[in-house]
C-alpha cells in the first residue's frame, strides 16, 4: 500500500458485517500477518434493557473519529484500520461498533484496536439513551471511570 494509510470510518443505522469489513482490508493483501478485531453489542442488562437509542452529531463524531484513528496509525504500523459505529436504536445482542486493526505483526494490531476502542468510549461524541423494557423512563448513559482510566493510560500526561 503505497501513500499514506487513512482509516475506514463509517456512523451508519444499518448493521455491519464484521467478516465482509476482514475482507475489505486483507483481500489480496499478502502483506498482512494479524488482524485484530473488537465488536461491541447491546447487552439486556439483566433483562432490563429493551434497546438503546444512540445519537450523534453527524459531521462531528465522523471527524472526532478519524482524528482518533489517525493517532492510531500514527503510532502503530498498521496496513488497515477500520472504525463502524451505529446510530439509532438497536436492541440487545444487536451490534454497536466494530473496530478492525490490520498490521503486519500482532502486537500493533492489539495495541491500535485497544487504542481506539479506549477513545471511542470516551471521546466520541455519541449519547446513549437507554429504553427500559417495562416502559419506564431511561437513563442517559455516561462514560464509566474504568473507561475513562483506560484511555488515560495512553497518554498519563494528558
């Protein structure tokens, strides 16, 4: 891959196939020695949960992403970074986000998936409501501190 690598971002409300977004970035690739991938779903919540509706600020959680992806490649030697986030509702078990991470070796594949999932939990401008499955009112759901400790380790100045 000659140039200068820049990541796949896409916030879509349609669903996404992790196997189809593999092959996108490895196909006829014999460069490729890892890819690494993380898929967020839904949970039930103990069965609490009916859906969540995830809203964005279309535009802006785009480039926030891309941003954040870029630092990725910048950091890591990657030959492909992919970042998928939904919007709008989607219900338990359903998927959320995918991340795919590309490298010759492991290690940079794991590092820059781990990476930009850390800032995508925290950075990205996203608000999740949650949809109780008794009818009663939601919560907004906020960043949890474990989230916001994991990205800290990436940059303890920051």
């Amino acid at each position: 891959m000659l140039g200068v690598l820049e990541p796949v971002v896409r916030i879509q409300a349609e669903d996404f196939d992790t196997a189809a977004e593999i092959g996108r970035l490895t196909e006829g690739r014999a460069d490729v020695g890892a890819v690494v991938t993380f898929s967020g779903l839904c949970r039930d919540e103990a069965g609490t949960l009916a859906a969540l509706e995830l809203e964005h600020y279309p535009g802006m959680a785009e480039a926030e992403i891309a941003r954040i992806a870029r630092q990725a490649i910048e950091r890591w030697p990657l030959l492909g970074l992919t970042a998928i986030h939904r919007h709008g509702r989607i219900e338990p078990g359903e998927n959320i986000v995918l991340v795919v991470a590309a490298s010759s070796h492991r290690q940079a594949a794991f590092e820059a998936a781990s990476f930009l999932m850390d800032f995508l939990k925290t950075r990205a401008p996203f608000w999740k409501k949650e949809h109780r499955r008794d009818g009663s009112a939601g919560d907004w759901v906020e960043a949890m501190e474990a989230d916001e400790a994991a990205a800290k380790l990436w940059n303890p100045r920051a």
